[in-house]
C-alpha cells in the first residue's frame, strides 16, 4: 500500500520521469467508464394490474383487476391479450363489467433504443344490464405507437387506438405507460389512457420470463 501510494504521488509530479508514468500505469491501470447497457424491451412478459376509470354515468367509477400479457413469435411479430374484472355503481345499483383484448402485434426500431409497434385486435365486452349504455359488445381495435428504453431498467411507451365497436360506434384512445424494472424478470408498471367517454389509470406488477 505504501508503495503504491508513493508511486502514485512521484508520477503526478511535473518532473516524473515517463518510467514512473509506466510504473503508475502498471499499479492503476486506466478504468473503463462504467455503463450499464440499455434495456433489451421485452414483448413476452405477464401482467397484473389494478385499474380505476371514470365513465360517463357511473355514480362510483369501475376499478378492478386486469390481467394482460404478450408473447413474441419471433424477432418482429408478437400476439397480445388481456381480461378485466371491473365493478362499479350506476343509478343506484352495482354493476359488474368485464371485457378481453385479443390482438396481433409487430414492432421495429426506428431509432436507437426506440420501436415502433404497431398492432390489431379484437375487443368484447359486457357489463349489468344496470349499466349505461349497451351491456354486450364487440368490435376491433387498431393502434400504433412508439415504445422507449430509457436507461438498464426503465421504459415508456406513448401513442394511440382505435376501435370501432358494433353497437357504442368508434372512438379514439391515447396512452401513455410505463414501467421499471427491480430486475431482468420483475417490473413494476403504470399507465394512462384518454378517450372520449373514458379514462383509466391503472397500476400493475409485470413478469418478464427468462
């Protein structure tokens, strides 16, 4: 230790010899710069999340559970669902709803760090017949966006949907999600989404299989 702390002062003087430099270098070899690499955007995962909207003509906003997940067939094209179990009041009464989310997807990068996905499926939901607006429908739902690394464990992705459903008619949707990573399989997530008649916030748990 003392030898290396002498060293390490003699060839930091101004009048060090380049056979001192050589010996510091030898004693403390340069240091890379440490960075950790970006986050590989994983399109196969599971997800749990908790989810409370506001509706048109509820008197108590539905939340609930939704299940969701995604599973890349290859390196450009992955398949996507999920399920909701939501409940809420409406003119007094309770009322159940619940819905799944099919779709095919595929995603390309556009930039560093950066994919577009694109996506479309097919969308069914029910509800009570207290509820506002029809009880059943069903209809497809395209939506495209872009979705960003930010960093080893974090990412965010924004854009939009639309849907056009047999009975309700169409509608365009804007989100905006998130999520980090406590570690390659595990995340923790968020998300927002805005349409005409409803806006979701939901917060979830995220499984990254390895």
């Amino acid at each position: 230790m003392l030898l290396d702390t002498l060293l390490f002062l003699a060839a930091t003087t101004p009048t060090a010899s380049p056979e001192l430099h050589e010996a510091r270098a030898a004693v403390f070899p340069p240091s890379a710069p440490f960075s950790e690499p970006a986050l590989n955007l994983p399109y196969t995962y599971l997800g749990l999340s908790y989810a409370t909207t506001i509706v048109d003509g509820y008197s108590d906003d539905p939340s609930g559970l939704e299940l969701d997940a995604s599973y890349a067939l290859n390196d450009t094209w992955f398949v996507f669902g999920s399920r909701s179990f939501l409940q809420g009041e409406a003119s007094g009464s309770d009322v159940d709803l619940g819905g799944w989310h099919v779709g095919i997807g595929l995603h390309s990068s556009v930039a560093e760090h950066v994919d577009l996905v694109l996506g479309a499926g097919w969308t069914d939901v029910h509800a009570d017949s207290a509820a506002p607006g029809p009880s059943n429908d069903e209809g497809y739902e395209l939506r495209a966006g872009i979705r960003i690394a930010l960093g080893a464990r974090a990412e965010a992705s924004a854009g939009a949907s639309y849907s056009d459903l047999h009975d309700a008619g169409s509608d365009t949707a804007l989100y905006l999600n998130g999520a980090y990573y406590l570690d390659p399989r595990f995340g923790l997530t968020a998300g927002f989404t805005s349409s005409n008649d409803v806006d979701t916030l939901v917060f979830g748990l995220r499984f990254v299989p390895r």
